[in-house]
C-alpha cells in the first residue's frame, strides 16, 4: 500500500499540469461550496464536457478533489448564512446557524474545517487499506434489502430533526417521498404525475430542488424579516475554538468517522445520510440533549466529520462495484465513460496508476482543507459583513445560474423557485426543509431497492426480516422512530 | 375545536386536497408491470397513506397543544410575523418577481433580464438609494458574467426574441473577442 501511495503521490506531484488541476480543484471545490447559491455540483456540472480533454486520471482526480473540498465548503453557506451548500451540509446549520446569531461563527467554521479535515483523512486512509476487502464483504452482504432497510433507518432519524413536532417531521420526510414519486417509476419505467410535462419524465432534478428548498427559501425568510422589521444582522467572531474544546469531542469525533464511513460505503446513499445519522447518534448518546439546535458544538462537528468521512468510502462502490453513491460521484462515472473506462472491478487490474493517483489527491485534498480552509476562514467570515439586501440577489443569481446549468432547462429554474416558495411557506409553518430534502433523496433509492428486494424473497416478507443486517437497520429505524415519538409525547409544552 | 386556530385548519385541508389530488391521478398510471407484483401505483399510494396518518396525528395534536413545539431536534424557524402593515404585499412582490424573471428567461434571455431583477430584488429588500442600487446591480452582474461566461464559458439562456436576442448575442461577441486577446 504504502509503494503504491507514494507512487501515485509522484505521479500527481510530478506532473505541473496535474498540480494546477489539484490545485483548481481544491480552491474551485472550497469556493463553489462556499458560495451561497452555487454548490460543487454547479462547478462540477461546468466542467464535466473540459474533463473530456484531459488524462483520464486526471479528469477522475479532479473530480475526487472537488468531491472533498467542495464537502467541506458547503458548511460555511450553513453556519454563516442557514444555507447549506450540499445536503450533506443540512445537519451541520442545525447548530452551526444557532452559533453564528450568537457570536460564535468564527469557532463553529474552525471547528467544520478541522473535524472536515480529520474525517476526509481518516476516511482517504481506510479507504486506501480498506477498498478491496471492504468491496468484497459489501458485495457478499449488502444487498437491496439492506439498502431499503438503511433508507427507512435514515428516515426515522430524519423525521426527528429539524420540524416544531414529529407530526412535522414526519409530514416533511413524506412530502420529500411524494416529490420523489414525479417522474418514472424505477421498476417498470410508467411516467408518474408528469402532467403532461416531458421534462417532468426524468423527475425532479436534485439541484434545483436542493437550491429552491435551501437558498431561495432561506432568501424568501430573510425578505419577510427585512420587511417586518426583525432582520438582525448575524455577529461576525473570529475566535477558532481552542485545541482543548476540541480535545473534549474526540469520542463525537471518533463515532462520527465511523457512522460516515459505513455509510458512505453504501452504494447510493453518500455523504447526507451520514451527516443525518451522525448527528442524531450525537443527540442519542449526549447527555445535554435539550442543548442541540441551540448551537452546541458537538453538532457541527458531529455533522461535518461524518460528511468527510463518507467521501473516501464513497469511492469504494464506485470504483470497485462501479455504483455511484451520489450526484457527483454519478459525475465521476461519466468521467470514466468519456474516456472509454468502466469503473469497477476491472480498473483496479487494467489502471492502477489511475486509481492511486486519486486516492493521494483525495488524501492530500483533505489536508489542504485544514491548511487552506484555515487561512480563508477569516476571509469568508467577512461575507458576513456585507449588507443582506446586496447578497440576496447575489445568491439569486448564482442560484439561478446553477439550477440551469444542470440540465439546460428554464423548468429547471422555475422548478428551483416553486421550491423556494414552497420550502418559505413550509419553513414558516415548522416544517423540516433537510427531511424533505432527504425524503426526495432517499425516495427513489428506497423504493427501487425495496422493489428489487421483494423480487429476490419472492414477496416474503419473513425471509426479507430473516436477513440479519436487514432486521437490525429496521430494528434500529424502528426504535429510533418509537423513542423519538415517546419523546415528543414526554416533553409537549 | 380545542386549541385549534383557523390556520391549523387551512393547514389540514391543504394537505387533505394534495393528498386526495395525487391519489386520483394515481389511477392514470395504474398499470400492472410484469415483474413486479404491487406495480407503480403501490409505492406513492403507501406514501399518501401516511401522510394522510401524519396529518391526521397533526391535527389531533394541535387540537390538544395548539401550537407548541414538541421535543424535536435541530433548528426549526421562528413563526412568520406579518403584523407590521405593508409586509404582505412586499412578500408578495418579492415571492412573484423570481417567477417573472424565470419566465422571461427564455424569450428575452438571461444577459438582458439580469440586471432589471438584481435591481428589484436590492429594491425590494428595502435599499432607496438609487445609487446604491445602480452600484451593486452593475458590480453583481459584472461577478456573473466574469464568472459564468468569460471565466466558465457556461451557456446560458439567450432568448429568442429580437432585440434581445441580439443584445445576448453582442454580449457572446464581445466575450469572443476578449477570449482572442
């Protein structure tokens, strides 16, 4: 492994052309994740036709690289402005938002660039060891049931955070499945409520949905502050959390890594549930449960290690099984088919120097976020400073921008808008925009695997349960969802 | 009525027409695939009869607490104020005017429209100061086109309505030659 490491570092550093590309990608990564109203993906989706001109190591690198950084940027959007950049990053405004209106932005990004930075690498280095035997247990165990199994896992977890109630939070994670079902069924390919709309076949894109619920309505609440009188500007600190806070999280740090990495091993899962599932096992196992969402550290850092941690194991399916476990690593496939490459099994034998040059820029990206994310932090905490009414359409227009971008459609961008009014009209009512984002998310994953899985036990339903990673994730959704519930009726004021 | 209020009310009942709404056009696409026992119908019928449980549950719950918050996890938004006079109209405007600009961007393409919106939007989040809006509209389409088009070369609306279709492709004119320095 380590000849291997040190071979593909060579091979990354020894070339000035591959470096301005790590280069790019890590600063472009930070930015567009940083930027509100743009998100990696917006970057991503640009630059996908310029890859074709590139090595294909380099283009498939470039993308890890972003992949990484990009993670780590969409917290900033979060914690400074309640926008997160990706949905990864919706845990991490949970708490990270709460600090910023108190003063505290400065510890609460600090602590996202260290524990994003902590994650990505613990993950770069599992997944360097770890790729091949991983690979291989996953395909002997991990099946469309265990898949289904971990959606509803994640559901329940995600029906609990974020709404006024659980009633809420349920309504919010079933009105993201609702959206979910627009657009052919995963089965047998039947248009479903397209109403007429052939653009309205392929479902609803993820990012102008993502961008409508998050930044647009985020836009449309601040608006309606503004006009009532109740917008406060949010205090810019630039105070990092001290190595002894951040000494005191270290078990939040270590089960983060690993709730991350199982997760993101998963094909089709990625990095949100992580974030999700990492923040509702630090609420599950802290004794201040009452001080989450108020601004409590922990929740950062529970959120934004996960997020990282999964970014490494996301690469195991891709590019050992040749699933993608998200958009951008759906990016990554096409990358590899422009260049006349099948990620899987076989690239592993036919291109290693391909796979280990990513792996070191994975590695090496995730510790630029702690050198670069550290020295741009005070910069960005500056965005702070400037005046709401000149950055609302600022993001508008980015947002805008990256919504169209996608696909090339103007139904994108109206898609992006509904969203917004939607998610403002939702968000006022104490709904969960993150349920309902990880509802459309999850929605389709989990019907295609609980198809394909009812399929495999012949409609069983006692042979589907008898699977034993399959009873324990529904197990576990199962007690989440009744403890969650005996909560709600525990502590009604 | 309990601790009902007339809003938990319109809430119910727009979640009860969505629901009926989606479960009647659930029958256009009710064929049986052959593969597959329970068919496309099955999944998305599942989902609305649980949101019609979780609303119901709603219901019942703000008929006993009326709008109290329960022991949920995470940041949920404070409640919307329109008490101050003037606040629903500007809400309005503000929640209509991204249409309108949606909407233009394909017959009058996005180069031209962008700068009429940057104003709006800076108008309608309160700034008075016609310089200042004249300003910022210039300096924050200046970032997009730097950004998109002359650093990206990412496409983009044009329009396909004369003038603006011409004023888009001037703007791409000049681009290229700025690309050919």
């Amino acid at each position: 492994m380590i000849e291997n490491f040190i071979a593909g570092t060579t091979a990354l550093f020894g070339d000035p052309f591959t470096i301005g590309i790590f280069v790019f990608g890590v600063i472009g990564g930070m930015l567009f994740g940083a930027i509100p109203g743009v998100s990696m993906l917006t970057l991503a989706a640009i630059l996908l036709p310029f890859t074709a001109g590139l090595e294909p190591a380099q283009g498939v690198m470039l993308f890890a690289v972003i992949y990484c950084t990009g993670t780590y940027g969409g917290a900033i959007t979060a914690i400074l402005f309640n926008i997160p950049g990706s949905p990864e990053n919706a845990p991490t405004a949970f708490d990270g938002y709460p600090m910023t209106q108190k003063g505290q932005s400065g510890k609460a990004v600090g602590a996202a660039v260290l524990c994003s930075a902590i994650g990505g690498v613990a993950s770069a280095l599992v997944m360097m060891a770890a790729t091949e035997p991983l690979a291989n247990w996953a395909i002997r165990n991990i099946g469309p049931p265990e898949i289904f199994a971990l959606v509803f896992f994640g559901l329940a977890v995600a029906s609990s955070v974020g709404a006024r109630t659980i009633w809420k939070g349920w309504m919010s994670v079933l009105i993201g499945l609702l959206i979910a079902t627009i657009g052919q069924d995963p089965v047998g390919g039947i248009n479903r409520y397209n109403f007429g709309l052939t653009d309205l076949a392929a479902g609803i894109a993820f990012v102008p949905a993502i961008l409508g619920f998050f930044a647009v309505s985020e836009i449309f609440v601040q608006a309606e502050k503004t006009a009532s009188g109740k917008y406060k500007a949010p205090k810019v600190s630039m105070t990092f959390p001290s190595f002894l806070e951040l000494w005191m999280h270290k078990i939040a740090v270590l089960r983060s890594i690993i709730v991350g990495f199982l997760c993101g091993i998963l094909p089709g899962i990625g990095a949100t549930l992580a974030a999700f599932m990492s923040y509702g096992e630090a609420v599950r196992w802290s004794k201040n449960k009452d001080e989450f969402g108020k601004g409590k550290m922990e929740g950062v850092i529970s959120a934004e290690t996960a997020n990282n941690a999964a970014t490494g194991a996301a690469m195991i399916p891709l590019l050992a099984l040749g699933l993608p476990g998200g958009a951008l690593t759906a990016m990554m496939v096409a990358v590899f088919q422009m260049h006349d490459l099948q990620p899987g099994p076989l690239v592993f034998m036919l291109s290693p120097d391909l796979i280990w040059i990513v792996f070191a820029a994975m590695f090496y990206a995730n510790l630029s976020i702690l050198l670069i994310g550290l020295l741009e932090t005070k910069t960005i905490l500056n965005l702070l400073k400037i005046p709401f009414q000149f950055l609302a359409p600022l993001i508008l227009m980015l947002a805008t921008t990256g919504a169209y971008i996608s696909r090339g459609l103007v139904l994108d961008v109206m898609v992006m808008f509904l969203a917004g009014i939607l998610g403002y009209l939702l968000r006022r009512s104490g709904f969960s925009i993150p349920g309902i984002v990880l509802g459309l998310i999850l929605g389709k994953i989990g019907e295609q695997n609980f198809a394909q899985g009812m399929q495999m036990v012949h409609y069983d339903l006692a042979t589907y349960f008898s699977r034993p990673i399959c009873s324990i994730l529904i197990l576990a959704g199962v007690l989440t969802l009744g403890s969650s519930i005996y909560r709600a009726f525990a502590t009604a004021k | 009525m309990g601790r009902l209020t007339r809003s938990h009310l319109i809430e119910a009942v727009i979640f009860a027409l969505i629901i009926a709404i989606f479960y009647g056009f659930s029958f256009q696409f009710n064929q049986p695939i052959e593969i597959y026992r329970f068919g496309a119908t099955a999944w998305p019928r599942v989902v609305l009869l649980l949101l019609l449980i979780a609303t119901l549950g709603n219901l019942w719950f703000q008929h006993k607490h009326g709008s109290a918050t329960q022991g949920t996890i995470g940041q949920s938004d404070d409640e919307a104020d329109f008490s101050e006079p003037g606040t629903i109209p500007r809400m309005v405007a503000v929640l209509l005017t991204p249409f309108v600009f949606a909407w233009l961007l394909k017959p009058v393409g996005i180069y031209f429209s962008a700068p009429f919106f940057i104003a709006a939007i800076i108008w309608l989040f309160g700034e008075r100061r016609w310089k200042a809006i004249l300003l910022m509209t210039v300096l924050i389409y200046v970032i997009f086109i730097g950004l998109f088009l002359v650093i990206l070369n990412a496409p983009l609306p044009q329009g396909n309505v004369s003038p603006f279709y011409d004023f888009s492709a001037w703007i791409l004119t000049l681009n290229a030659k700025l690309q050919g320095l």
